[in-house]
C-alpha cells in the first residue's frame, strides 16, 4: 500500500516522534545490529585457535552452525512477537541476551560451553538484526527511510567483511576471548541507550499464540540448516548423502516444512502468514533476499582463503584484502538511500544491483593464482557495489507494501529467507568446491616424494608456501582453477534475481511512519504535539514495564 492513514485517535497518550529522538534511537539500533552482524563472521578467522585451544577441532563447525541455526529460528519470532507485544521490551531482552551471551563465550572452558554461548548469542542476534529495521519503520516513514535503511545495509556489509579482518588481529596480537569480549561494551552502551531512548509502546494482544507453527518452523529450519551444514564438507568430513542420518534427517525436514504450511493456513493468526505472499512485492524482495544471500555468503566465505593460498597472506592481511568489497557496499547502500529519500523511486536499485552482482561474479570467474591484487580488489568492489544497491532497498520495498501492523513479521520473513538463502548456497557452493578441488590436489601430489607435502588433505596456508616447486604453483593453480568456475553455479541464481527485481511493482512509498499509521505516534510536527513537546531524555519514564502504556514523553491523543 502507498500511504497509510494514520489510525482513528484512541484516548491512550501518543508518542512524540522528534527528529531528535529519531536519530537517538537510530544510533542504538545501528549498534545493536552491527553486533549480530559482526558475530556471524568473526570466529571465522580465529577458529583454527579456538578450536585447538578448547579441543575441538572434529567439531569445529558447530561453533558457526550454532549461531546460525539461532538466528534463522528465532527471526520469524521476533518479528511477530514484535507486531504483537510492541518491539521494545523484545529488543532489550534481545541486547541483553547477545550481551550476556558474549560473556559467557569469552570465558568459555570448554568447547562445549562455546558452543552453548553461541547458541544463546544467535537468540539474541536475530532479534537485533529485525528489531532493528521494523523499529525504523515503525518510527521514520518510507519516503524518508532510505537515509536510514542505506547505512543499515552499508553497515551489513561492513560487519562481514570487517568480522574475519578483526578476528584475526585478536587471535594473532591479542587473544581470541577478543572476539566476544568486544562485544560486552557495546552490547552495554547500545542497552543503556535503548533503555532510555527506545520510547516504544507495549500493549497485550488478545490473540492466541501460533504454537503448533512456531514448533514446525523451528523444526523445519532446525533440519535445514544442519542438513546444509553437515553436507557441506563433503569429501573431508560430515555426512555422505548415502548415510541414513542424513536421509533421515532430510525426510524429518521436508516433513516439518509440509506440516508448517498446512498449519499456517488454519490458524487463526499465523506465525508467519502465507497470505503475505499474495502480494507479489513482498514475494519478489523475498526470493531476491534469498538468491543475494546464497551468493553473497558464498563468497565471503572462500574468497579470503583464497587470498591465502594463491599470496601467503595471514589472516588478518586477507581481511584487510578484502577492505575493497566493503567499499562497494558502503558507498552504493549509503548513496542509494540518499537517492531515494529525494527521488521517492526505488526499483531501479535492485535492477542495476543485480545486474552488477551478476557481472561481478562473472569477472570473479577469471581470477588466477598470480592475478594482481589491485585488479582482484577492483573485482570484489564491483560485486560489494551490486549488493549494497540491493540488501536494504528489498527490504524497504516489503515494508512500504504491507500493513503497518505486519510490518516486523513481513521484514522478520525476508531476512529469514535471506539466512535460509545463506545456508544453503554455502552448503552448495562448499560442496561443489570441495569436491573438484580434491580431485585436482590429489592429482598435483601423485607421485610426490616424501617432503613435498603431507599431500591434498592437509593443506593450510602455511603449508603451501613451504613447498617446494612445482607443488606449489601447483596448488595455487588448482585452488584458483577450482574457485574461479565455481562462481558459474551463481551467476544463473543472480540472472534469476535480475528477471524477478524487472517485475518489482514500485509502490509509492508512504509518508505516515508505522507507529503513526496504527495510531500509537504523532510526528514531532503535528497539530497534536502543541507545545507540549519537550526533551524525552530529560527525566526516567515512569512505569516501565512490559505490559505498561507507551513509556515516552507523551501528549493526550485527544488534543
């Protein structure tokens, strides 16, 4: 819908939305959600250290999987538990649950104490990365959103390129607890500001919890995401598709996932409505989200071991190698929010995102073992650029398109789909890497003398730049010759992406915030706020509960 009329006055108090409190609580959100963004990849270059510190290397994957799974289960619930309760005690349990969690990581004994920890983090990830762009909605209208939303995105793809940059300075220079450590500052400013800024109405909601769907999405998306993760070492470790494990795995997942529908469309207030997909804008930003997630995680993921192998760089020297694609982020998410705060359009953005993501990895399908770093860095710029054109505009197109009192399950549904996405083209990607990258190490080490290497399954970094020639170059080539192709198996997915974002119906972005349009705000400028507008940070709200009245500064509705 285009526009939303604000909702007939009710005799509660209104909150005052100023501009100053807007941007207030934009900083706590932007905190909060580069902290779940950031945990996602930063264990990644620090996990050879953890893992052999806490004895666990045999399973190592489930220091990712962990925080993953989390996240993927509880975004639907944040979101719709947000439309139900209100977004601001759901937000605070969430910062405090990641803080908390960051704690207990950074003082873990054991490998499987991390492991819980960062279960408990991804519960109160999720929760931060959608409260944080439904509160947006709720508080800033569509047609001035875009300066919002645009460094939200930016700052998504700053947190995946900066999280493996910052893990490996901690484990080589510091200590790997670092890595959680960080987070417990943060996580307690970002509360603190929250606490006192975060004016959002709480209310009861008469209607009934969708329980049976919430247990068949957790299972679903539970067998999902281990399914992707176990097969996605094939070759090295995990589960052959042979095993019955698996099989059986994968049937109990396909199951669930049937059951989630048939119950969805009987109850009476679903967890996630499927009617939502009626509409065909938040169905085409959903799949959009899903094909941009499975290639953009794809990549972060091999790209810097890439840069290892084929230049000997360290850990935190990949990270900084890397710097080029969060530039192409930043710049083309910052500066298309700009433009479409001005211009109020906003289907041009993932048309042309999508078509340079396409390119970009295109060109990524020409890279060598002794390719130039700068034509390497102007590569992965190009495809940052695609993407930071596309993350945040899909999601301001889904919440300009539903209504207001839908918006945090609607924007809670396309990030789900985006992680789901994530998942599983790492899996596929992974699998099909691995797989053809074995075939040609173990070709390279036939024959090879004793000192040439310990051969194709003990390959590291360091490895590779002590062996001797031709092994060496050897292994350069078969790692870059195996990754270049493997980028091909995205470029149709994103082509897809493209032909999907040319039907995107461009609806009038609103001009009424979401808390206005369900009644529950007025703008600083309405006739309304009269004179009785005054600095909501000047003294405690009172009754600060969860099911108390909206605790900000307030006027009478009926004024």
């Amino acid at each position: 819908m285009a526009s939303h009329a604000p909702a007939p006055a009710s005799d509660k108090p209104l909150v005052v939305l100023t501009p100053r409190t807007v941007w207030l609580i934009f900083g706590a959100l932007m905190a909060s959600m580069f902290l779940s963004s950031l945990d996602q990849s930063i264990v990644g270059t620090a996990m050879p250290t953890i893992v052999g510190e806490l004895d666990g290397v045999a399973h190592q994957g489930w220091v990712v999987t962990a925080y993953i799974l989390a996240i993927a289960i509880v975004m639907p619930l944040y979101g719709k538990f947000g439309d139900l309760w209100g977004r601001r005690w759901p937000f605070l349990v969430a910062i405090g649950l990641f803080t908390l969690a960051s704690a207990g990581a950074g003082f873990a004994h054991s490998f499987g104490e991390l492991v819980f920890w960062r279960g408990v983090q991804g519960l109160g990830g999720g929760g931060l990365m959608i409260l944080s762009q439904a509160i947006i909605a709720d508080i800033v209208p569509a047609k001035d959103r875009g300066k919002y939303m645009g460094p939200m995105g930016a700052l998504f793809g700053i947190a995946a390129v900066v999280g493996p940059l910052l893990g490996g300075l901690f484990t080589q220079h510091a200590d790997w607890r670092w890595c959680f450590w960080l987070n417990i500052p943060i996580g307690v400013a970002a509360f603190v500001t929250a606490w006192l800024t975060l004016k959002l109405p709480s209310h009861r909601s008469g209607r009934r919890l969708d329980v049976a769907g919430i247990l068949f999405l957790v299972l679903g998306t539970s067998g999902l995401v281990l399914a992707s993760s176990w097969t996605s070492f094939s070759g090295n470790s995990g589960y052959d598709w042979s095993d019955p494990a698996l099989l059986a795995l994968v049937g109990g997942t396909l199951l669930s996932i049937v059951l989630f529908v048939v119950v969805e469309l009987r109850a009476s207030d679903p967890i996630l409505p499927l009617r939502l997909f009626r509409n065909s804008t938040f169905t085409i930003a959903t799949l959009i989200g899903f094909i941009l997630g499975a290639g953009m995680f794809a990549a972060l993921a091999f790209l810097p071991t890439f840069l290892q192998m084929s230049t000997g760089a360290g850990v935190t020297e990949s990270g900084f190698l890397m710097l080029p694609m969060m530039a192409g982020v930043m710049i083309t998410a910052i500066g298309s929010g700009i433009a479409i705060t001005k211009t109020g359009r906003y289907k041009a953005f993932p048309v042309v995102g999508l078509a340079i993501t396409a390119l970009g990895l295109m060109w990524l399908t020409r890279i060598t073992g002794d390719m130039s770093l700068w034509l390497f860095g102007a590569m992965i710029f190009v495809l940052g650029a695609g993407m930071g054109l596309v993350m945040q505009t899909i999601v301001l197109a889904v919440q300009n398109s539903v209504d207001p009192h839908e918006i945090g399950t609607a924007t809670s549904a396309n990030n789900f789909f985006r992680e789901i996405g994530a998942a599983v083209g790492t899996a596929v990607f992974s699998t099909v890497f691995t797989n053809a990258l074995f075939t040609k190490l173990s070709e390279v080490f036939a024959g090879a003398p004793a000192g040439a290497g310990d051969g194709a399954a003990s390959i590291t970094p360091e490895v590779v730049q002590n062996l001797p020639e031709p092994y060496r170059s050897g292994v350069i080539d078969a790692f870059a010759g195996t990754l270049a192709p493997s980028f091909w198996y995205f470029v149709p997915l994103v082509l897809v992406g493209f032909v999907l974002a040319l039907f995107l119906r461009e609806v009038k972005l609103s001009d009424v915030a979401g808390m206005v349009a369900r009644g529950e705000a007025v703008a600083a400028d309405d006739p309304r706020a009269g004179a009785e507008v005054v600095d909501e940070l000047s003294a405690p709200a009172a009754g600060d509960a969860p099911e108390a009245d909206p605790d900000a500064e307030r006027v009478g509705a009926s004024r």
